[in-house]
C-alpha cells in the first residue's frame, strides 16, 4: 500500500480481439478521469491495465492501496492518516494513502475486500473531496481519480448486503472484464516472450514445449505464466527452454494429456494392443523406431505364424492414421501420443504420403 513510480513493464501484451479491445479502451480512459471498476480472475493484469490508463497520461502520482491487507483497527489510518496523539503510538502526524494520491490516480485492489464502514467513508471522499485525519477536527482536501479492480462479482456482493450499492455505482462508471488466459492462448506466445525479454540472454521455447503451454488452462493467468517461464529460465542454463524445464503442474498437465489420448487409443486401437501404445510412449522410446521392432504389438509367449505377421510400415502407417484421428489432426500431441519428435512424425507423413 505505497505510491509507486510508473513502470516501463507494466504494459498489456497481447494481439487477442479482446487484448486489443481492452487496449482502445484503455487509451479512451486514460484521457479522462472518469472511475473505472476492472474485473477478472487473480492474475488476469489488473494492476497492469490501471497503470497502463494512468500512464496515458501521467498526471500527478499512481498510488496502491492493497484493501486485501487493510484490516484491524489502523486501517483507518492508512486510507486517511492520523494526528499525533491520536491513539497509543501514533507519535507523529501521518499522510494517508488517499492524501498522496492528490492529484494523480488512486488504484483500490481487491475492493470487494474493504470493511463496510470503510466504504461508507470512501464514499464521501469520492463525493466531496475532502477528508478528516484519525483523530483531527479539520477536514483534508484530495482530488483524485479513482480505478478499483476486484475478482468478485460486486453485483452479487450487492444483493447479499456484503457491498454498498452507492458506492458500487459510483465506481461501476466504466468497467472494463479482463478475460482470463484460458479464454484468449493466442496471447501466449507473445507474453513468454515478453516475459523471456525481461532476463536476457536470447532464451527460446522450443516448439514441443510451447505446445504444452498452449494447451494449459493457466488457473493462475499471466501471473502463473510469468512464474513458468522464470522457473524454465531458472533451471536450464539456456538459450533453448525445454520440456523437461516446465514446471511441476505443467508436467503433469502433460502427463494427464497423454494418458487421456492412451485411454482412447488403446480402447479403439486393435492392431497395436495396449501394451504397445504403453510402450510406446516409455521415455526414449519410440514406436515407430525400426530398432525396436518388439514394440510394435503386444508381447505373446509363442512366435505367430508367419501369415499373421503385419509389415512394419503397415503397422507404422496404421499408428500414425490412428494418432491423427484422436488428437482430431493434432500433430504436436500426436508425436507425444506416438513417443516421437514432431520433425520424425513430418518425415513419416511424407514418407507414407499422409502429408496434406
């Protein structure tokens, strides 16, 4: 709960519609002062989109006010400041965050969070502009905008009485919902890079990876996302950022992905057997590896006929028609499915003329 400089990272990346969408909105608020209520999940970028309206045109200061963090019998302080003497240990005079932000934008977080009677009195604030100091009999002069964000449905904290309807419609002016990462991925390219343009070093994902990305739901948005890609960084000395760099959930999103696709093929699959579609995605081998031919069906105590022995092309043909058809023309997650790289399943699309 500080006022904070304006940062050069704090920008919305993204070519999505509706990153696109919250970026025109965003240049139209910032050339005027009316309140703005930001809407999404944790970690969706509020914070990012009330710096980014502040800074078009930067007008006195950007001050936080983290209303998660405001409880017990100070909080009042710290919204409106105190006299000296006002309680045991209020030793000085003290500015509160609602006087620092004269001027410029105040940004509540988590609003939904603040105290009924705290409510009461921000309201005034916004209406009259003034304010009185804990403990002082003179009221205080502030003229600030006003952003307030929150990821609960305030209209519904309304009706449960848990919210002010005045207050809410004083700040539900202009609201602007951010969409969460799972509803807009084409915007995931763009922030690992801009994520990956922060450490230096020329850092890259490689395709496989990226494809994991791409297909993870990102419960905890760009803030998670953000996390993944230091963590990659962290643990691979680079510049290519594999796979095996994910991070714990990631890897077992791509566990879980495989062992649906597994569940599917060895249902339906006849010529395989379950025991090669198994194998067949056993780290460091591939199904579809001439030199290990055994992998190909399932192990049976006495050698078939020679009348029943199906080529190795044939049963690789089959494999990979089989792969396509339940990842629905998927490649990436087809060469998982199979335990190959994505160049080896394009050299066999070619070689058996599946190619398109």
């Amino acid at each position: 709960m500080s006022a904070q400089p304006s940062e050069s990272r704090h920008i919305l990346v993204g070519q999505s519609p509706r990153t696109r969408q919250v970026i025109r909105l965003i240049e139209k608020l910032g050339k005027c002062r009316w309140p703005a209520l930001l809407l999404g999940e944790t970690g969706t970028g509020k914070e990012v989109v009330a710096r980014s309206v502040h800074n078009v045109k930067a007008s006195g200061p950007f001050v936080t006010v983290d209303c998660s963090s405001m409880v017990g019998p100070l909080m009042e302080s710290e919204l409106f400041g105190h006299v000296k003497g006002a309680f045991t240990g209020a030793a000085n005079n003290k500015f509160g965050l609602l006087e620092a932000a004269n001027g410029g934008t105040a940004f509540f977080d988590e609003i939904g969070e603040l105290a009924l009677d705290l409510q009461a009195k921000l309201l005034r604030v916004l209406q009259e502009k003034e304010f009185r100091p804990v403990g002082s009999v003179s009221t205080r002069h502030s003229d600030f905008r006003i952003i307030a964000a929150t990821n609960r449905d305030l209209a519904a904290e309304v009706e449960k009485g848990t919210f002010r309807r005045d207050l809410y419609f004083r700040l539900n002016v202009v609201n602007i919902r951010l969409s969460p990462l799972r509803e807009r991925r084409e915007d995931i390219p763009a922030l690992i890079n801009h994520f990956l343009s922060r450490v230096g070093g020329n850092y890259g994902v490689t395709a496989e990876a990226l494809e994991v990305m791409l297909s993870y739901d990102w419960p905890g948005n760009v803030r998670e996302l953000e996390n993944c890609v230091q963590h990659m960084v962290a643990v691979n000395s680079g510049p290519l950022l594999h796979t095996a760099d994910l991070p714990s959930n990631l890897q077992n999103h791509l566990i879980q992905k495989k062992a649906q696709y597994l569940m599917a093929a060895v249902g339906r699959e006849s010529v395989l057997g379950p025991a090669a579609l198994l194998g067949a995605n056993m780290p460091g081998v591939s199904a579809l590896d001439a030199s290990q031919p055994a992998l190909l069906s399932a192990p049976s105590p006495m050698p078939e006929p020679a009348s029943s022995i199906v080529p190795l092309h044939v049963l690789e043909r089959r494999a990979i028609l089989n792969a396509l058809e339940y990842t629905k023309g998927d490649r990436a997650i087809a060469a998982h499915l199979l335990g190959i790289g994505r160049t080896t399943l394009y050299r066999k699309l070619k070689e058996y003329q599946l190619a398109t």
